[in-house]
C-alpha cells in the first residue's frame, strides 16, 4: 500500500501530533510534519481530527482524560495522596507541551479539577475539611507543579546552575554542604523530601469529625 493511501485513524493522529509536539515543541509543530511522519496526504490528517486548532482541542480532551484517570494506590489516605501527587508530576513533566496547549485554551482549572476532587476526598476521609483542606490541597498542588516545571526546565531549559559553589566562602563552616551543592540536583529527592514534609501532619491525623476552620 503506497504511504500516501495507509489506512489510518484519529488515534493513530493524535498519538503522532503528540509525539511530535513532545519532542519537538508546540513551536515547531505543523499538520504538514505531522502528514509526513505518518505518510499520509494533509488532506487525510484533516479528515481524521479537523484542522490544527480541533486537533489541539482533541489532544487537550485526552490529557484531561489522563489526568482523571491516574492511578492512586496505597493503603490509607495519606499513601494514596503521595501516590496521585507523584504520578500527577510525571504525568506533567512527560506532557508539558500539551500542558502549555491547554492552558493557552484556558482549560487548565478543568485540567486540574480532576486530581484536586480526589485529593478532597482522601482528605475529608482523615476527617480534614472546610479551609484546611483548602490549604492543604492547594499546597499539594503547588509544589507538584512547581516540581515538575523546575524538572523540565532544567532538562530542556538552557544550562543553569541554581547553585555556585564558588560563591561560598571557604571558611564556611559546613564544607560538606557546600561541596554537595556541587552535584547535580536530584529534583527527585527534593521533591520527595518536601512531598513527605508536606503530609507528615496528615499521617497524624486521625479520620473524625470535620477539621474546617
């Protein structure tokens, strides 16, 4: 069958566009590219999913599917809260482009209402409710994301260095600090140390009755 005529479907576009802008950025991304890398004629590409702002709505639709779907495990609320924050963050960082895709659509509070109602849910079982679990949610929330966009930063981002080691005096008297500054950051390891302070309170709570301020 000649690469011109393959048979293909909206899924088989879809998962292409998104490899595409994944790797190379929204930038650069173009339906003409797209009908190359599955060999198809543009026209084709159109007839699946519509033009280029029907199929950015489609691969929006199906990040918010993603995100509504992540797996939380783990035994008791707390476990399953650590669980849905750290797949929320690789979910983000593999898809930072469509992320940046929905919210140029301004679909990111729809984007996002999804991980924040089980997050509720898993609070209001420990009992945690009303403004505290505003605050804790939102804090959960606000350190996923900002993990996750340090993260990518500084894998595609242009070299920077958050810390010189240089600029430390050598009289300071924690050298073993500062020459750990001189490694790489494992913003794995940050962000499961704050993850874990983040939910040691919750890990004391005991489910009971509403805990609103």
């Amino acid at each position: 069958m000649s690469p011109k005529t393959k048979a293909i479907d909206a899924d088989v576009v879809l998962d292409t566009a998104a490899v595409l802008i994944e790797s190379d950025g929204v930038d650069a991304f173009s339906m003409r590219a797209l009908a190359e890398r599955i060999g198809v004629a543009v026209t084709s590409i159109y007839w699946h999913v519509g033009g280029r702002d029907a199929l950015f709505d489609s691969l929006v639709d199906r990040l918010l599917t993603e995100m509504a779907g992540l797996p939380m495990t783990g035994h008791g609320p707390v476990n399953r809260i650590a669980a849905l924050a750290r797949n929320q963050r690789s979910l983000l960082i593999r898809r930072q482009h469509l992320l940046a895709i929905a919210h140029e659509r301004d679909r990111t509070p729809t984007l996002f209402l999804p991980v924040q109602q089980r997050l509720a849910a898993e609070l209001a079982e420990l009992g945690v409710t009303g403004t505290r679990a505003a605050l804790v949610l939102r804090a959960v929330q606000v350190h996923v994301i900002s993990s996750a966009v340090m993260q990518f930063s500084a894998v595609r981002g242009p070299r920077h260095q958050e810390e010189d080691p240089s600029l430390w005096t050598a009289d300071w008297p924690d050298q073993a600090l500062v020459a750990a500054l001189q490694s790489p950051t494992d913003y794995d390891a940050v962000f499961e140390y704050g993850l874990d302070a983040l939910l040691a309170p919750l890990a004391q709570v005991t489910a009971g009755p509403s805990s609103s301020a």
